[in-house]
C-alpha cells in the first residue's frame, strides 16, 4: 500500500511541473526505467588519513594478536 501512495504522490507531484526540460528529462527517466546519479565512486585516496595513528595501531596490534595465533587442535 505504501507503493501506491508514494505513485500518487508522485503523479500530484508530475501534474505541477511547468518546465518543458523537466518534462524530457521525465520522459527520459521512465523511457529508460532507471535513474544515473552523477555519483563518483569512491578510490582508495578517499580513504587515507581517516584513521588516527593511534586507531591504526590499535587495529594493527588487534589483527596481529587474533591472526598470529595458532591452536594446535585446530588441525585435527
């Protein structure tokens, strides 16, 4: 049921655009049936220096300690 209010909606909302580029780019929009953001994917230099030094270690120290252990019994 929450679909067929979000279309009507989204109908009252169709029935107030004045903008005859609005329209193409509706047109377009169902034509295709899929929206493209103009969104960048993400790189890893997205990612350097959000982690303090202190984290960084803490995680480090932490792989290390669970990682490097080995349990003998874990072989039979």
């Amino acid at each position: 049921m929450y679909s067929e209010a979000r279309k009507l909606h989204l109908i009252e909302e169709i029935l107030k655009v004045k903008s005859e580029s609005v329209w193409i780019a509706l047109e377009n929009v169902l034509k295709k049936g899929e929206v493209k953001l103009d969104i960048e994917k993400p790189t890893i230099y997205d990612f350097v220096g959000i982690l303090s030094e202190k984290d960084a270690k803490a995680m480090k120290d932490a792989i290390e300690e669970a990682c490097e252990t080995i349990d003998g019994n874990d072989w039979k």
